[in-house]
C-alpha cells in the first residue's frame, strides 16, 4: 500500500488513523487473526540471525528477508516460533508483550 500511494511505509498508520481505518492484521503475524502454515527452519535461522540476543527483530528486517523467501512463510515462522517482531514500519506498535501462539 505504502508503494502503491507513493509513501514511506512510517506514514501508512498517520494516514489510517486520519481516515478512521485500522489495520487489523499483521503479515508476520504480530496480530490479528490471519491463518499461518508451519514455521520453516532456514527461514528461522536466517530471521535468527538479524534478530538481538532476546530473539526480537525489528520489522523491517524481517520484511528484507521476506524478499528472499516471501512475506506468508516469513509470517508463519515469526507466528509460531520464539521471535518476537518489534518496531512496526506502518507504525501499528513499537513493541509488543505477548506474541503470537508461539507453538
């Protein structure tokens, strides 16, 4: 949407709040209700490695790794493992307490 308008990604949640629309599902699965298939282990090695020794990642570099191997398994694997994705680019949250099913 952010390419689509011609914005950073940061200005999405000035422009959702200003029109009254609210982001309500997250695609690496910070929140909301969308469905997830299973994690993928090089995918979390690789989120892994660009995450800080308390396994939180900021959401930008995980949306960089989703180039290589796309935002819904990206999405899975953070949904259903132990990193937690903090600092959202559209400005939703800085960082979350509780994530995910973390299964």
């Amino acid at each position: 949407m952010a390419r689509e308008l011609h914005v950073e990604p940061k200005e999405i949640a000035e422009i959702t709040k200003k029109h009254g629309i609210r982001i309500d599902n997250c695609e690496l699965g910070v929140f909301g209700s969308k469905d997830f298939g299973d994690a993928i282990d090089d995918i979390y090695e690789k989120l892994s490695s660009k995450a800080n020794s308390e396994k939180k990642l900021e959401c930008s570099a995980a949306w960089e790794v989703a180039k290589e191997f796309s935002l819904n398994r990206v999405g899975s694997t953070t949904k259903k493992s132990d990193i937690e994705v903090i600092y959202c680019q559209l400005g939703c949250f800085r960082t979350r307490i509780h994530h995910g099913s973390k299964s």
